[in-house]
C-alpha cells in the first residue's frame, strides 16, 4: 500500500464537499461509507476511532490521518468524543518517502491549523483562494512534521538507549511511538544517517563488549543479558559489528565503541 501523499503533482479539492469542522456528539460514530474521495483528518481535541478496510485506526488529539479513498470505513465506539477539521480532495499517492511527499499520518499545530481550516471552510471565497488554502495548509503540515521528525529521531535514540536489552524488534518501537515501522525508521535514518535496527544492535554489542571485559561471565550468558536469546544470532550480529568473534575479545581484553554501519 502506498504510504505517502505526493506533493509533487498538486492534490485537489473535491468540488461537492470541500472542507469544515466536524463536533462529534455523545454516542456517535464515524459514518460507514466507500467513498471516491480522499479525506484528510485534522484532530483538535478527543479522539476519532474507525476501521478502515478492516484495520482499526485511532487517531488521537494533535495528529493528522489522510483516509484514502475507496477503502471500506465504519464507525468504532467513541469515550471521548472528537472536534476535528476535515478536507475532502483528490490526489496521488506514492510507497517511498521521496522529496515532496507527506506521510498519512503525523503531528499538527492545532491552534495554526484550527485556523487554517476555519479559512479554507468560509463559503465566499474563490476556488482559487480556496486551492490556496489548502496548499498552505499541507505546506504547513510538511514543515511542521520535519520539525517534528527531528524531536521524533531524537526520542527514539532515547527509547532504544533505554530499552536496548529488552526491546524484541522494531515492531516494539514502532508500537510504542504509534506509527508504522517504516515510517520510524525513515526518520531515525534521515537525523542520524543509521537504521535504528543497527544503532540497537550497536548498543547491544557495545554492551556485551563491556561485560566480557570486565565480568567473567560466559559468553552465553553475555549475550543473554544483552537482550539476545539465541546465542547463533549473538555472535553473527557482533561479528557484523566488531568484524571478529566475541571469542576474541575474551582473549584480548581490549575495546573500543562499536560504531553503527550507516550503509545499511
């Protein structure tokens, strides 16, 4: 599935429906549909929960969702009830996170937004001023995600620091951020010019480097505290590392800080 709006052919809006904000009551859901529209989810407060082909979805307070169109939506139970702007439009999508492109999901500036979207909505304006709009608004939301990106990379330089040994995969973090795997790892990549698979494995290894200089534990139970069960894996990923077996170190006694592989 393409993950991505593209910026580089120019979205547009949907000429019957164009844009408002939508307060959700008690007791309502989202509304079951198809339609031949894209929609994009600006969240001011609360929280909308829908399915959408199947997946449910929850996108909560200061975040942004693009809902595609032709894909089969249906209403979730609500306990706190969302204010949200909407924008109906048409536009290409794309699966690589190429130069000018957005992705389906990220953070917004509510009080920026809220306002933008009051603009967009007001009925008097041309559909040239609207079309213009709407750009400034997905402008914003590009610079503002950048921005955000860089605080993103950061935190999740902090997460994996933290949780090195016990994290099981990327899966985990991306779970625990609440975005898509790929999405996580395109932005640790861009601010550090590493995967944050190989920067883990980087902090592993530094880790078990540690221990097998300075304890006398064996390297089965070295490379069990660092987080690795199966001891094959263990010393394929230090050897990716290191370039030599963690034997050798043993014998050695020196070390030095891994450096993580930046090509991969």
């Amino acid at each position: 599935m393409d993950h991505y709006l593209s910026l580089n052919t120019l979205p547009t809006l949907y000429s019957n429906q164009l844009c408002g904000i939508k307060v959700f009551m008690k007791n309502e859901v989202h509304e079951t549909r198809k339609p031949s529209f894209n929609t994009l989810l600006l969240i001011f407060s609360g929280t909308l929960r829908f399915v959408e082909d199947g997946k449910e979805v929850e996108v909560k307070t200061g975040t942004y969702y693009i809902q595609r169109a032709n894909t089969y939506q249906s209403g979730l139970p609500i306990t706190d009830p969302p204010v949200y702007g909407y924008i109906h439009f048409f536009g290409d999508f794309v699966n690589l996170p190429l130069e000018g492109t957005l992705p389906l999901t990220g953070k917004i500036d509510i009080n920026k937004i809220r306002q933008e979207v009051i603009s967009l909505s007001y009925r008097g304006n041309s559909q040239v001023d609207r079309m213009y709009q709407f750009y400034k608004i997905l402008h914003l939301l590009g610079r503002y995600n950048r921005s955000c990106n860089n605080q993103l990379a950061s935190r999740i330089a902090d997460y994996l620091s933290s949780n090195a040994v016990i994290i099981n995969s990327l899966d985990d973090v991306a779970a625990h951020f609440n975005y898509s795997k790929d999405y996580i790892i395109r932005v640790f990549k861009e601010e550090f010019n590493v995967t944050p698979y190989n920067y883990l494995s980087a902090l592993r290894i530094d880790l078990a480097c540690r221990l097998i200089t300075n304890s006398n534990l064996s390297i089965a139970q070295v490379a069990e505290q660092c987080g690795f069960h199966d001891l094959s894996v263990f010393y394929r990923s230090f050897k990716s590392v290191m370039g030599f077996p963690p034997s050798k170190l043993k014998k050695a006694g020196d070390y030095e800080p891994p450096i993580p592989d930046e090509n991969t």
